[in-house]
C-alpha cells in the first residue's frame, strides 16, 4: 500500500515537465504521426498547401492547419506538387472547377467537401463555415490515420443550430459543473481574454457545435447591463471566426430587475418596448447574436404565468424584440409545478401541446429528452412529434449531474441514441426526425428552424472537464448534433484515436469499455427503470428513502413508490396515464406489462416483488443481479483499463485510474444503498452468491455531503 | 483597433500547441540552457552526479535533480568525474569527511551547504530537508545561470515555521482568492490525487515553505470530520517527502458542531477531553500534524470570549491538545469588535499585550504585519516587540486583496521588507530580529517557536496564481521566510530569471518595474499614509464614500476622516493616541507633524488641505501629484513592458499585457475616484496640469460590481 503510493506520487512529478499530457489539449493533438509507413504515404500526399481567401474564419483555418500539418508531419509541407487546395467554391481557382461542380453540388451551407483530383487534395464549400470545417475533417482523418489517397468525402450538417448551453453563472460558479470554475471571468472581461477562449472556439469548431449560450439558464438579469455586454462583445468577437454565435439566457423580470419597470407582463407596452430597445442595444454590440434561452415558471424562475399570460406569450415577447435582428428564442419546455399534483411526467407536455402554432416563428421549444429531468435513462419526452407547428430543439445534458458526475466514465453517446432512434409512432418516425425541418422529417412538420443544445461538461480544470473521459461526452455531442446517424462506436473510435492512442489494443479495450458504460451505470444506480434515486440538491449518490422534501416530485419516493407489494410508478391508465401522452403504438408498448421494455418496466409499472420477468428471476432478484453486475463491471472497466498501462502516457494513465477507483467504490455504494433500502419493502435476502452489502441501511442514510460541487 | 484585436487574437492560438507558455511550471523551468557559452560550462562541470541515501525526501530531491539536468543540460550526465555529489553528511563516504565537516560545521537544522572539492560538488546537509533544499539551491544557480565552478554556500533558515495559510474553503471558493478555485478538491480526495498537489509541493520546497494550512481562517468545523481527515492525511502523505507539514484551522465552536457538546467553553473538562481525543485521531492519521491556526472572536468567529474566557484560555485548549504530539497553535491577533469604540488600531494590542507569558509554550501568536488589515501601506503592528515572552508569528497576506486582487502587478517584497525592517525601539531593533528566538533577536525573547505565514494567493487557474506576475510574490515570500535578510531586488532578479529570461534587458526592465510597482500602487490607490478606502465587502475598487456601513470601523469615513479643514486619522495624543503603543523613540517621531514620514502622514495625523508638506506644495496638491503619478507610473509599466515584445514568449506577453491594460484603467478610476470624493471637502480644483477625471463623483459611486471575486 505504502509502495503503490509512493510509485504513483513519483510518478505524478512527470506532471510538471514540459510535455505534461495534461489533457489541455484535448481531441486536437497535432503530435507527430508514430507510424512511419503512414507518415511516409502522408508526407507523400501532402508535400504543399495553398489557402485561397482572406476571411478571419478563413484565417484560423488556414493557422489550423499549418499548426496541425506541422505537428502530424514533422514540418509544414511547402512542396509544388500533391498539394492540398482550400478554399470557398468561388474563391478557388479556374483550373478545378469542373470537378468541383460535379463534387459539390448538394453543398448547402457549413457543408463542405473533400476529394481527391489528380494529385491534389481540394477542401471546399459554398461558404467561410464550410471550409472551416472541412479542414478539421480533414484533420481528423491524418489523425485517426485514414487513408486519403482516394477521397470523396461530402458532409453538411442535418441540424442548423449546435449549441452548448453552459450553465454558469457571474460568480463563476458552475451549476451542475464538476471541473472548476466557469471558464468565463466575467470580472476581467472586456480586457483579459484569456487564451483558453480560443481554445474552446477551436474545439467547438473541429466539431461543428456552431452556438453557445454564456449564461445559467436559472438566469441572473446582470448580463444584460451594458458593462456586461461589453463583455459578451469580446466573447461574440473572438468567437465569430469559428463560426459560433453567442447567446444569452434572458430572466424573465430583467425589466423589473434591470430597467426598474414594475412589471415583466408580456403585453405590457412599457415591457415590450424595454426588451426591444434591449435587443437594439444588444445588437448594436453583437451583429449577429444569437438570442435568448428562457426557463420561466420553471423551479422558482419568473416567467409570464405571474401575470396570467402563457409560455407563448411570454416567448412571443423576445421573439418580436429579436426578430428584426434575425434573432431567435430557445423556450425551455422544463415546466412543472408544486401546486400540480399531476404527475411531473405529463405537466410539460400538458403546457405545451396546447399552445402549438401559438409561438412566432423565431421561437423554439427547447424539450429535455426525457419527461423528467436528465436521468440515466429515460424513454423519450412524449412532446417530440407531438407539436408539428413549432420548431423543437433536443436539450441533452452533457454534464454528468445524474450519471456519475465528474467523477464516473459514463460514455453518453449511446444514452442519446437511444433517444434520437426512438420511435415515435410504431412506424419507424424517429425523435431525430421530428427535430429536421419541413420536407425532411418522416412526421408532418411545418417549420424550418433546427437545433440541439447540450449542457456543457466544461469548467476552468486544467483538463476541461474535470475528467479526460468527460471530453468523449463533449466531442460526441459536437458529433452527434453534425450527424445523428453516426455511430456511438465510430464516435468513440475518433475521439479514442485522436486522444488516446491509434493502436489497436487501445482503441478496442476502450471502445468496448465506452460503450458498455452508459448500461453499466444504469445497472448500478437505477436499473429496470427506476429513477430519480439521487440524494437531495448535490444528486451526489444515493437518496432513495428520502420522501419529506417539501415539493413531492422532489423525493425519490414519488418515483419509485416501492410497497410492500412492489416497486415502480404505475403509469398506465390504471395510474396516472402519463403513458396516454405517447402515440397509440408506443402506448401498447408500454402499457403492457409483458411487451414493455424491461428498461423502462418500472417507469410505467408498479411490479410486484415476486413477479417474474422474463429471465425467469423474480423482480427482487434481477434488480439485485442488476446491481451487482453493475458494481462488477466497473470493477472489470478498471482492470480492462490498467491493462494498457504501458500504452498510455503516465499522467493519463494515474488520472483515469484514480477516477476508476472512486467510480468502483460509488457504484458499490449506490448498489448496496439502493438494496439495503428496497429490502426493507420486499423483505427478501440478497440472493446467494453475491457479497453482503457492507453497511446497514442506517449508515447510508447518515452519509452527508454538505459540499458535494455543481449546486 | 480590429486589426489589433485580430493580430491578438491568431497569437492567442499558440497557447493551444504542446509548447504553451501557460506559467504552470512557475519558476521551475528547465528548458536547455541558451547561452552557449555558459552550457559548456556547466556541462562540463556537471559530468555525472550520485546521489547518498534513500529516504522518500531525497529520492524526490534525485527526481527533480534529474528532470532539471536533463533539460538544463541537454541530456542527464552519466559521467565518471567532474561530479554533483548528493547526501546527508552521514551518508557521503569517508573520502570527503575532511572537506564537509569543515565546510558544514555550522549547519542546522534544514540547513544546507554547496562546495567545490576538488574537482566534484558537493550538495550536503545534516538531514534529509537540507538536501532537498540544498538540491533546488543548486538548481536556482543554474537556472539563474551563475558562476559554479567554485561554490561555497551554507545556507539555513532563520525561522522555522515557513507557512502558507490558505484561505480556502470546503466548497472550493476561496476567500479573497483570484485565482479560480481552490486547488484542493475535497470532493475527490482521498482517492484521486490531483498532479498539481505534487506540482505545489515541489514549488514550495524550491523555496523553503515547510507548512500548509490548508483552509481558511473562517473555518469549517467539518475538516475535522473523520472522512476528511482521511483527505487530509493523503495530503499530507504527499507533501511529506517535500517537508511540508500539513495544518488545518480549527473552528472554536467545533466541540458542539461536531461533538455535539452544549458548550465550547474551553475551562470545561468535556470540551477538553473533546480536543483532546480530537487531536489524538488527527495525529493516529498524520504522524507529523502542524497544529491549528485560529482566528477567534473576530468578526464573527466563535471564541473564549463567548464563556468570558481569554484568548490565552482558548489557545492554551488546543494547545494542550496537541503538545502531546509536538503540534502548536497559530492563535491570531487579528481582532476588534464593533461594541469596542477604541480606535481599531489599538485594539488588538490592547486585548493581546496584557496575556503575555500566559500562553502555553506551544502556542505562538500570529500577527497581521500592520495595526489595521493588509493595507496597501501600514506602519509596522505595535505588538511586534510587545510580547517578549510570547512567540510572534508575521502573518503576511501574499494574496492581494488590498492590493489590485488578481489584475495588478505589485511586487511585495519591498513592502514586507518595510515592515521587517521597521525599527521597533529606535536603536535598530528591527520587526525581522523580534521574531527570531531567544539569544538572537535584538529585542528581549524568552520562546523558541519561530515561524512567518503568508495567506496564499494559489488557485487551480492554470498559471496558478491568475496572472504570471503574481508567481512572484508567492516566490519571494518563500524567500523572505527563509531569510528576511534578502533584497527585494535580488529576490526579483532571481524570479526573473528563472521565470522570464536571462537576458540582461529583460531582467533589469522587469526589475525596475516591479520594484517600484509597489510604490506606485500606493500613490494610486492611498497614498500618504491613507489606508482602506476600498468599495465594501470584496474590497475590489474604491470607495471612499462609503459611511453608512453597520460597524463603523468597515466604513472608509472611519479611516479617512476627510472633512472641510482636512483629512487624515489623528491618532497622537490629541486623537486617539494609539501612537502611545509604539516605542517611545517611535512615538517621538510618529506624533511629530514635522518628523513623522510623508508616507504615514495621514495615518497618524489630520492634516489641513492647505497646509504645506515638505515638497512645498500644499497636502491638496500633494495628494493630487500621488494620485497623478500613480496612474502615469502604471502607464509606463504597460510601455515598459511592451518594449520586451519580442523578448518573452507570444502567451504569456499577451497575458501580461491585457493585465496591464486593465491596471492602467483601474489606476485612473482609483484616482479620479478618490479625487473627485475629496474635493467635495477640500474645495480645491485639480492644479494645472493635469487631465481632468473622466466623470464625476456621482459617476463612480454608481458604479457596481455583485460578482467581484474573491468574498
């Protein structure tokens, strides 16, 4: 014990040396390519490049690629022959333009493509955006080592609004953040832009994430004061050569709270004229600001149901002070009440639906993924497909609030799948689908705007997000948000060879543990559909005997609603039919006990503790397989990872370890926490062969993790 | 201006490549040595090292010697003659006995001595601290590139508790930290260890820091809790073979927060028996526990005083505790109470004074360098010298809550030598001398317990320190700590070196400007002797104005004491008279109008607005010269330091230059601020010559900052 400890500390002095693998530089790692046949066939292919065009997105293309050229190749290449040829559509010379033609012609904008013609490699698009992206393509092919002597390559995003929305607010605190601080210093803006502004432009841009929302969406109305703006300017200034556009979350009583109004009431002319000279002013500083997120009449947020007026008023009311600037409004359909004592799963779909073809065109229902709120798992929200006359934009949560935190590998690309690929309609109609526009979507749809917002993972930690494996969850919603029919296994395969390593063994051990991780934390914290089970405030571990929080859908008791005879939240019709939300094909899927899946058969059914499932084991006994597989395979993730201890570098390598080690303790934590508790209903033994949880229930219980981050 | 921007912006990218001049390494970088000429030298003079022993100490001081060769040298020397030879004198061999004891014969405890012999040097020390600080020694000579071919140094410490006090809290705020987040992540220890624990521990080791303490001083009773004595005890593991002993504040009130007694009354046998067993759990984990630094019955802190006890009854507790273990208390002075309407200046020696020789011999009191809180300038404290049988710990503040926070670069050294040389009896005994032991000081002094502390100006921001030049102050408290008898300017030379350039035009730039840096922050902020007129609560800007706070001495009305005849805080005999705690030569020169320095003058004294000062100008036009020559001297820091363009790296010029931008404004609002506020009283115009303030009063006093950081 004594020795382990002290291998590791000298090991960790390697931290500080110049070629500290710190995790700064994320998936953009320009070192020079190992294999030498591979870089032979490279340095061959590329041997000179020609940027054609001045933009300043053009620019940071063009120094993008002379970096990375420099790096993965030894040197920049400045050769005659087999060059690489960038540039606009227009912008590129005579010589190739039939060819470009033939190859570009369904490029839309931010599309780009990359062929092979002749001996040259030609990068193009119809627009600056374009190109950009199209060089971190290519990029990306030198560094997941891919052949490029042949390409024919034509990409353009399904989605036009990529977003992260960070929720962090000017103390610098980060709600729901587990790496640090904001990475916004608020205080020595407009001045000091710190270099890490452009470094997070650059890596939302090799993703295509083209939007970011600075500001909490439990909003603070001082970013709208003008020194505040100032700031954002800068932000929107150093930003605009990627190609991402600012936006701000807007409170909805900042003309109370900023411009000394005595009301926010939506159809209050001196309301109305305060937002709109709000908008001007903001638009005089950003030209092309994005606009705003709204939560309202949503945990304890302002918002129009103060003065008796509906989310489409209160949307309407930005949306008319934004539009002559092109802006648009982002409204959180994240709604439920106190004072409703229908079930949380059916009040946001009961708000909204009703209010379809209410909102102005420049509004976007912003939906959560699931019903509730970011759990592990969730089945889809039953709003997707079913508001045809407004535009919906998927809310994902990147940050792990419920999933582990900053301190669990939880691989969420898969978890997101499986809500994009969810059907809708019993006929193949996709959530994915129903966020495309008019004419694209495989369910009627009457608008053209489109987007996907993810909550940020990212902080002032040294390694962005507080845990190297947290960079996958970002890079892969970049990812998916560019092209949601990509795999989670190709996702993960480029993000492990840009990161990690372009060897087999590494890119094989880490993808499979990849993507057994999303299942693995489900099994451990809240397996056969059960949610919801994390303590108070923080979500830090388990809390699934609390019940006498103030708000009854605040308690884990709401949800799991165990009993002597059972567990699980009947939903069905027998229950509170929020199953009756969904279309007549889902609902005979769920709301049969047979046919629904067994991840969600405690989400919708309340199940006796004897029944048996279809494993044949009783209930009690696959939730406690569940658990316990779930413990084991985290046990098995970190002897999968310490077997490539030598094909890591050593700080990586120490980082991750120590994660795996909390990660394997938590998860028995969660699993003896949640058993300890259930067992006290179902009064039935851990079943043979399994190890006895190692505390009784009391001493979960009196855990208290009064500073536990991110609340 | 655009093209500006732009040209920062491309520049800015670099930040993101392998090579990032980010400031992590602070000054222990060991690029290859540039000069030719030099690298020869040491080459050849450094053909191959051993290294005698093997404790943990001295394989982290062989670590590091080897990290710091191979990149100093080019490669790490492997040769037969010409060697370093490493080793406590008990472990070299025989051959050089006669040589080392002569050489060594004075060596103490963490002493170390350096010598040529024959054609070897040798590194040695009694104990295994001597050597680790003996190794950075040598390294600090290469990296400041000195002459090394004919070494004869003994070096050892004047005080031997050389701490950091970290005002960090359990949630990771910092209280008046600028610097992002603390480094500790509680959340996360024991089991993950964060690379920058091991990075800090080094840092302070190459200066001769052997404590930590490592929350604030408005302590938490909850770091006394079992699972966070288990973080604290990894801590410590980790810093011990740097010599580091770890310490944590202790909360008076802890016996009923945690022990859940009705009492913290520290004459009661249960509150005792609590700390007792307190203290032997703390010491069953960590061997070599410090002790505890209180702060008590100060603004808002539980202490004695609550049970009618003294402060001499509330160390003495605690120190009972650990004495059998070898740890001290840290029992601050910093105390004044609202219900006291003594002039606050008096009022710590007024409670500390009268207990001397009642304290414990473990028990040292730790003293805040001036009567009032850190101001940018104060006389030294009137304790200094006051307790001889009680040992006085210097409580320096590195952090820079007075002093321009995160975005100023002030040099402190100077003003902490100030204070250290302060003459205490007029016969030249100096602050510096009464906190050495008995035999040593040239004051009287019957204790033994010698120790200094620095309030930290540490985060986990990725420079560590928020801005490059705040590395320095933290670098030349750890010099001073070691010996007071250092100049500031060699303290800067030697940071300057090792953290900026060798080159003769970078060194002596940088040096003239940070040595006068202090100086000037004075004269824009409060000069001749004025003192906290900052804006209330985070202290960040100014506001003399402010008069309406609930205790009157938080009020800068209280400080100041501007009014239609003058300004300045009468505190001779016919004001508060708290000049009466000084020596009496002291008094003889403070209370004279005539003699007392300029610098003190409105310290000590209520002067009238016309009257003359020694510049023949009137205090009006003196005071508006300072103000002036203050924000002017700062815009010829920014020119200074842009003249050094193409001498430092792209990064850190750029980083260095923004926060130069942001003092040189911050200089003109401080004195336009101040100046406008006290015009009000003096009815004088601004004299000829100098730029009008940009607004007027009402202007500034509008101005607000919620999220200022660091409160």
């Amino acid at each position: 014990m004594v020795k382990t400890f002290w291998t590791l500390l000298v090991g960790l002095v390697l931290a500080f040396g110049a070629a500290a693998e710190n995790g700064y530089r994320l998936w953009l790692r320009y070192d020079k390519i190992g294999d030498a046949a591979m870089l032979v066939q490279y340095q061959e292919r590329i041997q000179g490049y020609r940027f054609f065009g001045e933009s300043p997105t053009l620019q940071v293309a063009k120094k993008e690629l002379e970096m990375a050229l420099a790096g993965l190749l030894g040197n920049l290449p400045s050769g005659g022959s087999n060059q690489v040829i960038i540039g606009k559509k227009t912008d590129l010379p005579q010589l190739s333009g039939i060819a470009i033609s033939l190859k570009t012609k369904d490029l839309d904008k931010e599309g780009f493509a990359i062929f092979t013609h002749q001996e040259n490699t030609i990068i193009t698009a119809n627009d600056d955006a374009g190109v950009l992206y199209g060089v971190f393509h290519f990029l990306r092919l030198l560094q997941t080592q891919q052949e490029i002597s042949n390409l024919n390559i034509l990409e353009k995003p399904k989605l036009d609004r990529r977003i992260l929305n960070h929720w962090d607010n000017l103390d610098r605190t980060v709600e729901r953040g587990y790496a640090g601080f904001s990475i916004w210093n608020w205080h020595t803006l407009p001045e000091y832009l710190d270099p890490s502004y452009t470094d997070y432009a650059r890596a939302n841009a090799s993703i295509g994430i083209n939007g970011t929302v600075l500001t909490n969406v439990n909003a603070n109305a001082l970013v709208l004061r003008p020194d505040y703006l100032e700031k954002v300017k800068v932000l929107a200034d150093l930003f605009r050569p990627y190609n991402i556009k600012v936006y701000l979350t807007a409170r909805f009583s900042a003309p109370i709270e900023l411009g000394g109004l005595a009301t926010a009431d939506p159809l209050d002319p001196a309301v109305q004229q305060w937002w709109k000279e709000k908008a001007d002013e903001i638009y005089r500083l950003v030209p092309d600001f994005g606009g705003f997120v709204v939560k309202a009449n949503s945990e304890g947020q302002p918002g129009p149901q103060v003065y008796g007026r509906s989310h489409a008023d209160g949307a309407n009311l930005l949306a008319d002070a934004l539009a002559p600037h092109g802006g648009i409004v982002m409204w959180r359909a994240f709604v439920y009440s106190a004072e409703d004592a229908t079930d949380r799963h059916k009040q946001a779909y009961n708000e909204f639906v009703p209010l379809d073809g209410n909102f102005r065109p420049n509004v976007m229902v912003q939906v959560k993924n699931g019903p509730i709120d970011f759990q592990p798992r969730e089945p889809a929200h039953p709003i997707f497909g079913a508001m045809p006359k407004t535009p919906l934009m998927m809310e994902f949560q990147i940050t792990q609030e419920y999933l582990g935190q900053g301190t669990h590998l939880v691989y969420l690309a898969p978890m997101w799948k499986e809500v994009l690929d969810f059907d809708i309609d019993g006929k193949g109609s996709t959530v994915a689908s129903s966020l495309l526009p008019t004419g694209q979507a495989s369910i009627p749809q009457t608008s053209s705007l489109t987007g996907i917002a993810g909550v940020a993972n990212i902080g002032n930690d040294i390694n962005w997000t507080g845990y190297h494996f947290g960079q996958a969850n970002w890079y892969a919603f970049g990812r998916l948000a560019w092209n949601s029919d990509l795999s989670s296994e190709k996702i993960a395969e480029e993000w492990l060879r840009m990161t990690f390593s372009n060897k087999k063994t590494v890119v094989e051990t880490l993808k499979t543990l990849m993507l057994a991780s999303h299942e693995t934390c489900v099994n451990y914290m809240t397996p056969l559909g059960l949610h919801h089970l994390m303590a108070t405030g923080h979500h830090y571990g388990p809390g699934p005997w609390i019940g006498d929080l103030s708000r009854p859908e605040w308690n884990p008791t709401y949800y799991h609603r165990a009993d002597e005879k059972g567990v699980g939240f009947d939903r069905t019709a027998t229950g509170s039919n929020a199953i009756s939300q969904y279309s007549p094909a889902v609902q005979a899927i769920f709301s049969s006990r047979q046919h629904c899946p067994e991840k969600y058969l405690l989400w919708f059914h309340h199940v006796g503790w004897g029944e048996k499932l279809a494993s044949g084991k009783t209930l009690w006994e696959e939730l406690c397989r569940r658990y316990y597989q779930g413990a084991t395979d985290v046990a098995d993730m970190r002897r999968s990872w310490q077997s490539l201890k030598k094909e890591v570098d050593e700080q990586r390598f120490q980082e991750v370890d120590m994660m795996l080690q909390i990660q394997e303790k938590e998860a028995k934590w969660w699993r003896d926490a949640c058993l300890t508790y259930f067992q006290t209903f179902s009064k039935m033994e851990i079943p043979e062969g399994f190890e006895k949880p190692a505390h009784d229930l009391d001493f979960y219980k009196k855990l208290d993790y009064p500073y536990a981050p991110g609340h």
